[in-house]
C-alpha cells in the first residue's frame, strides 16, 4: 500500500509538479492549449469503473443531461447536452479530461458542472466545499469509458 | 499537438447531434387547459417588456398526458382535498379573540377572489413584500390573537391553497410600483441567476436557457410559479413554492436559504413577475 502511494506521488510530482496522495489537486490541474495532457492519476483510467461512475446518480450521473446508447437499457436519457455516442472518436483523451474537470474551460457557456474544479457556485453545502464532485482517479476512470465510445 | 481542429471538429458533430435531438425532442405540448369544462385557464402568455423568453408557458404544457388531465378534472386532482381542508380551516375559530377567517372576510368565493393572483404585493408595516402565507400569519396574529402558522405546519398550505384557488384562472400579476418592489424584483432576479451550490447551477441554467428539454425522465420547464401550492405526486401532497424554491437550491448542492427569507421573498417577486399573464392554476398538478 505504502509503496504504491510512493510510486504514484513520484510519478504525479515528476509529471506535474503538485500532488496529493491520490492524484494532482483540483487548483493544481494545468490546462494548456484546452488540454489536460498528464493524466490526473498514476493509475491508468478502468473503463469499466468508469462506466459505473458515468451512470451513478450520485456520482457522474452524466445520463442526466447526455444520451448514450451504449447504456440504451437504462430509462430516459437526458437531453441538456450532446449525445456522447461517438465521444472517443470525436475527441481527444485530452480533451475530454478537460471537459470532464472543468468544461467551462472549453465552454464558457456550458451549464455541465465541473466535476473536478473548485470553480464552483455559491454557498455550497458546508461538508462538500473544498471537494470535487469525482476524485482524481473517478475522472481518470469516466475519460477512459469515454474512449470507449466510438 | 493542437488540439484546436479536433474542438472544432467536435463541436461541428456535437452540434450536429444536439440539432438532430431536438427535432425529435418533444416540447411543450400543444393542448388546451379547461378545468370542469368550465374554467378557461391562460397557460401561454405573452411575456412581460423585459422578460427573456418571447412567451410565458405554464408548467402544465410539460407533463404528461395523464398528469394534464388530472388537473383538468378537479375530481382526479389530489391537491383539491387540500383545498378542501383549507375551506374548512377558513371557518375554524382559533386564538384568543374568538375569531375565524371567515369572520371578517366571510364568503372567501368573494372576498378572497382574484387576490391570489396579486400577491406578493408589498406591505408597508413590516417593509418587505408579503404572500398568502405571510398575510395570513399577520391575520392570525393581530387579529385571531393565534399562533402564526410555522412554515408548511398546521394549515398553512392548505388555507393558502384555498384562498388562491379563489382566483382560479385569473391571470397573475404584480404590482412593481408599489413601495420597494422594484428593488425587490432586481434582488430576485440576481438570485434567478446566481449559480449555486457544487454543481454550480442557477435557476436559468435549467428553466431559461434548457427549459422544453429533459433531465433524465424530467421534462424541464419554465419554472413558473402560477400553480402553486401544487399538487406533487412525487410527494402526493401539496407542496409550497418556498419549499420547492428550497429544494431546487438544496440539489446544486448548496446550502438553502430559510423559507420567507428576505432572498426567499425576492426570488418570489421575481419569479412571479416571469409568469405575469399566465392563470392561477392553484392547485396544479404536478410530476
């Protein structure tokens, strides 16, 4: 256990400089050119958690805005955002790690929370502020699903 | 690596995608709102000078066919048992001086029409504007010498249904002249669109800029506030604009103000003044 954390706090601190024990911290994220070009974690992203994560609702509960026919046997998808059928295909891992920690940064407009940003609204509730909605590694988890999305 | 042409790229596909949605994306629905087969109700209005969207569209248009037809037959209707109580409240003596609402006001079908459809109005005694809940707290304390009703307790939202359900299918409008009312809508109106809570979300993010589309299985819609008390059959039971105010807020994660709240009462004003012409629907019937 303790070597691990040693290994990935050294590959994170070789990568991008600031680093808590399980992935780069939410003010710490570099975007550059809209892209987060290091990955989050030490550990690569499980596309099968994150599709988990994707359709918690109390996690990404990204069906709520987005479409997504690779999960056509859930009820109603959300239509506040695009359809992500193809979303690997049309972006970057790069992007979408983007998108996914902070879409304002891509979109200013866009109404999608940032999962893991502290650019967040006012008044949050007293136990979540200075959290992100995901962890470093949940982030890293829904890009690789997303890849999947051809 | 430039990332910039696959944004570009992206875009295009995501917007292609989006316009494709929307085509099949059902919208308000077209239909008309008869209660009994008797009382027209406004349910598409013109918007008020200043207002946003081009047309002010009730709640009703977004529900399914069989929630509709619930409040167009006041018999299917669940919050019309709540109506019910609050008519019988109306005759409840209560409080030292021996009094009911109906000892001053006698028939509300008379004395209570049409003033569900102004309130809030501004109230100069306490210097803030007042709803059917707040006048009849003030009533039941300086006239009936009872206990003010704590918020959505005793027979609070049951007597507001009923004196609102006084001016069914009235068009709603509020009075901004009056005292400090426009500061208060302006107050309300920076709340409407104030972001809150960790997922970062302000009334408009869903009912201004996404309202006609879904969340998940729930249709968004303008967010008018012309039908309430409303009857909920998520809860089955009438809730209270101060309290689905609060749980709007509650869900971006943030923390909520206090019901009658001085934020509470602008958001009221304000939100109000966005559904200006369309029917008091008290009580609709709700998801």
């Amino acid at each position: 256990m303790i070597r691990r954390l040693i290994v990935g706090c050294c590959a994170g601190l070789a990568l991008s400089g600031i680093v808590v024990a399980d992935g780069v911290a939410p003010d710490a994220v570099e975007i550059e050119n809209l892209a987060i070009a290091t990955p989050l974690t030490s550990t690569v992203g499980n596309a099968e958690e994150g599709k988990k994560i994707f359709a918690n609702r109390k996690l990404g509960n990204c069906l709520a805005c987005h479409a997504n026919s690779d999960m056509a046997d859930q009820l109603f998808h959300g239509e506040v955002g695009p359809s992500l059928d193809g979303a690997g295909t049309r972006w970057q891992p790069e992007i979408l790690r983007t998108i996914v920690v902070n879409a304002k940064a891509i979109f200013p407009e866009t109404v999608m929370p940032g999962f893991y940003s502290l650019d967040v609204g006012a008044d949050v509730r007293k136990d979540l502020i200075g959290k992100t909605i995901l962890s470093a590694q949940q982030v890293e988890d829904v890009v690789a699903y997303l890849e999947t999305l051809k | 690596m430039n990332y910039s042409r696959f944004i570009a790229a992206g875009l295009g596909v995501a917007i292609t995608t989006t316009f494709v949605a929307a085509t099949v994306v059902a919208g308000p629905v077209e239909d008309t709102l008869v209660i009994d087969d008797e009382i027209e109700i406004i349910t598409r209005a013109p918007s008020s000078e200043g207002h946003p969207l081009p047309e002010v569209i009730s709640g009703w248009h977004y529900r399914t066919d069989s929630t509709r037809a619930m409040e167009a037959d006041s018999f299917a209707n669940g919050g019309m048992l709540g109506v019910e109580q609050g008519a019988a409240l109306w005759s409840t003596v209560e409080g030292s001086e021996g009094k009911s609402c109906e000892s001053c006001h006698q028939d509300a079908a008379t004395s209570m029409a049409g003033v569900g459809a102004i309130y809030p109005k501004w109230h100069e005694e306490s210097g803030r504007p007042m709803n059917i809940e707040l006048r009849i707290n003030a009533c039941r304390v300086d006239n009936m010498g009872a206990e003010p009703y704590k918020f959505d307790k005793g027979g609070q939202k049951p007597l507001t249904a009923f004196i609102k359900h006084q001016s069914l299918g009235e068009p709603v409008k509020v009075n901004l002249e009056e005292g400090e009312m426009q500061k208060w809508w302006e107050a309300g109106k920076e709340l409407y669109y104030k972001r809150t809570g960790q997922l970062n979300l302000s009334c408009a993010s869903c009912h201004e800029l996404n309202n006609g589309k879904h969340i998940r299985a729930d249709h968004l819609s303008q967010g008018n506030v012309n039908g309430f008390p409303t009857y909920r059959l998520k809860q089955g039971n009438l809730i209270s604009l101060h309290n689905r105010f609060r749980g709007c807020i509650r869900d971006t994660r943030a923390e909520f103000p206090d019901a009658f709240s001085d934020d509470l009462m602008a958001l009221e004003v304000y939100t109000t003044w966005r559904g200006q012409g369309l029917s008091v629907e008290t009580p609709a019937v709700r998801q």
